[in-house]
C-alpha cells in the first residue's frame, strides 16, 4: 500500500491537533490560547510529516 505524504501529514495534523483539543476540552471550555495550541501543533505536525521523505522500498532480491 502506498500512501502519498500529503494524505499521512494531513492525518498527524488532525490527529495531533485532534488530541490537543480533546485535552482542552477536560474543564467543558476551550479558551482562545487553547485553541491557539492546538492549531500551532496541528500545523507543527502537518509541516514535520510531510518534510519528512519517504522511505525508499528495499529491492526483495
């Protein structure tokens, strides 16, 4: 299966920036720093994902 690094960067940013706001919301509030956060690790992880290049498969010979 081959994934494009795009659709993985999207998927760390919706689930980190996801994580982030689901601690937030403990209290029942999401203030505006929270919701700051979450979007700067969202973005943090969207941009370390996709920087990242892809692992060359191995020659099965």
């Amino acid at each position: 299966m081959r994934v494009s690094r795009y659709a993985k960067a999207f998927v760390a940013a919706i689930v980190a920036g996801g994580g982030s706001l689901g601690t937030a919301m403990q209290d029942g509030v999401v203030t505006q720093a929270e919701g700051v956060t979450a979007l700067l690790v969202a973005l943090g992880a969207l941009g370390a994902v996709w920087r990242v290049p892809n692992r060359e498969p191995k020659d099965p010979a």
